[in-house]
C-alpha cells in the first residue's frame, strides 16, 4: 500500500488523520510505502500548531498498534529532509514508537536511471527507442542528477522525465506520438525543459 504526497490533495481523504487509518488498515500485515516522505513536514496551510505530517504520523502508528501483526512501513525521504523528521520534536514523538533503521541510497548511475525512466514509460504504455534516444537520455539526466545535486530524488525526477517526454510527445502528435514511442527528437525538444 502505497501514500503518495498527492493523496491530501485529491479530495478523497478529509483530513491526513483519515488518510493514515485507512491506509494503516490497509497495509496490516504487509508494507506501506511512504512515497515521497517530505511532504510530512509541510506545514498547515491553515496555520495550526500540529502539521498534517504529525497528524499523520501519530494516526498511523496508533492504527497500527491496534493489532499485532507486523506490519513494515517504508519512507522514501531526501536525507536532509529525514534529519529535519527525527530532530522534530512533533514528528520525533511518533518515530519514537516505530522500530527505525535509516538506509543511504545513493545516486543510480546513468544505465539506471535510463532503465527507471523506461520503466515509467512502460507503465504508462509507452516505450522508448534504443540506441541514440536512449544514450541522450542517459546523458540529459546524468547532467540534471549533477544539477541537482545533493536535492536529486532518483524516483521523482525519473518520474517527472517520463511526464515530460510524454507530455512533448502528446503535444507533437506526429508518428511516434501515435505508436506512444519517445523518440529522438522529443528527447532533444525535453532538453529545454528539464529543471
């Protein structure tokens, strides 16, 4: 079961508190995944004293010591962002209760990211062309990792790239937006528009 920061924002939860009950019910005996986890220290937008990360945060570990089973609950989180999490003293409050280990991912190398972008392309039922759409692409994202640096999100930004690339493609509307093919020349007009 996955949380993902657009869930508050959809309309179907009407309030983080919910969101984390239902998706801790969910979840029971098997993982949840916090996707994108640094939206739990946005602040209220209403100006509250407790944040809807907190809210959340205390829901779901309530919820999820209603019964035994085991349940394992994964975060994805920049790591700045996570030594903002536990120093917290709201937030620190719920991690406490959760039995916690912190694993440093590095950066993918370029294959990689190549092979995750695909991936989003393939979910969505599109493909990329091989050979030179491919080594552009490795190269584009290679210099916005570098960019990035040290804020780059692997998931995100692959996620975001492959929104693009379909986005570009969409809007081209020629052959390959057709067959929902990435070719080289989207790859070449996202160039610009890569952040």
């Amino acid at each position: 079961i996955t949380v993902r920061p657009t869930d508050l924002r959809t309309g179907e939860f009407r309030s983080a508190i919910e969101l984390a009950q239902m998706r801790a019910r969910a979840a029971r005996g098997g993982t949840l995944i916090l996707d994108d986890a640094d939206w739990l220290l946005t602040a209220d937008t209403y100006g509250g004293d407790v944040s809807p990360g907190q809210d959340f945060g205390t829901a779901l570990v309530d919820t999820l010591s209603e019964t035994p089973r085991e349940t394992h609950v994964i975060a994805t989180i920049a790591p700045q962002s996570l030594s903002r999490l536990v120093e917290d003293p709201g937030h620190a409050r719920w991690l406490g209760k959760l039995s916690r280990r912190d694993i440093l991912l590095r950066d993918l190398d370029d294959d990689a990211l190549v092979a995750v972008v695909r991936g989003e392309l393939t979910s969505r039922g599109w493909s990329i062309e091989q050979g030179r759409a491919e080594q552009l692409l490795a190269r584009q994202l290679a210099q916005l990792r570098d960019r990035k640096q040290p804020d780059f999100d692997n998931a995100i930004a692959c996620r975001r790239v492959a929104e693009l690339l379909i986005e570009i493609a969409t809007e081209e509307d020629g052959d390959a937006a057709r067959q929902r093919r990435i070719d080289l020349d989207t790859i070449r007009a996202a160039d610009e528009e890569f952040e």
